[in-house]
C-alpha cells in the first residue's frame, strides 16, 4: 500500500459565518469520516491549521524572502489527511468522501514518498 496526502482546501471565512449548531454538525460529519478511514485501516494521521496566518521563505536572486503563503491564492489549506490506499484512483475515492466537499471546498491528493525522521 501507498501513502497519500489529501490537502484540504477552503475559504476560512466561509467556516466564520457557521452558526455554534453547524460548526457542531460539520465537526460530527468529520469525526464519522474520520472513523471510517481508521476502521478501514486507511488512516495515518490528520491536522487542522489554526489558521490563514503563516509564511513562506522564497529564494529570489540569492536573497531569501519572506511572504505570506496565500499572496496569489483564493483558497487557503485548512488541513489534511494522510491515508493508505492502494493507487491514487483509491485515494481520489476516499477524498471523495470529505465532508468539505459539502461545503464548496476541495481536497488535493499527493502521493507521499517514502519519509524518514530523527531517531
């Protein structure tokens, strides 16, 4: 089985407007499908950004610079999804079950390769 990283998108003014009740229905949507991707063995690990604020370090003619990450972008990373599938059409499956596609949002899927870390 394959790594893949579902990248969750959305306007973060949209979730702003939701009532306490609709913030609590959509949080429910999220922990069902949440469920589903561990009882299938598929899931691996998941975060929410706390929000639009951040950086991005860019290399420009030898200077590094520092910008905002969303300068050019209407949709900002909400959070993600790291799942086991077997291919990528698998993986598109499983995004297609996100509750932030009910909302007009939208989740990018990216093979992970192989990663190592600090022992």
């Amino acid at each position: 089985m394959k790594n893949y990283l579902l990248i969750l998108r959305d306007h973060e003014e949209r979730w702003e407007r939701f009532s306490p009740d609709q913030m609590q229905q959509t949080i429910e949507k999220f922990v069902a499908w949440n469920k589903s991707l561990s009882d299938d063995g598929r899931f691996i690990g998941a975060g929410k950004l706390t929000s639009n604020l951040g950086t991005t370090v860019r290399s420009r003619d030898g200077d590094l610079v520092v910008d905002g990450p969303f300068s050019e972008a209407k949709e900002a990373i909400a959070g993600y999804f790291a799942v086991r599938a077997e291919s990528i059409e698998e993986a598109e499956r499983l995004a297609r079950g996100c509750p932030i596609l009910t909302y007009g949002g939208s989740v990018e899927v990216r093979e992970l390769g192989h990663c190592t870390g600090a022992d």
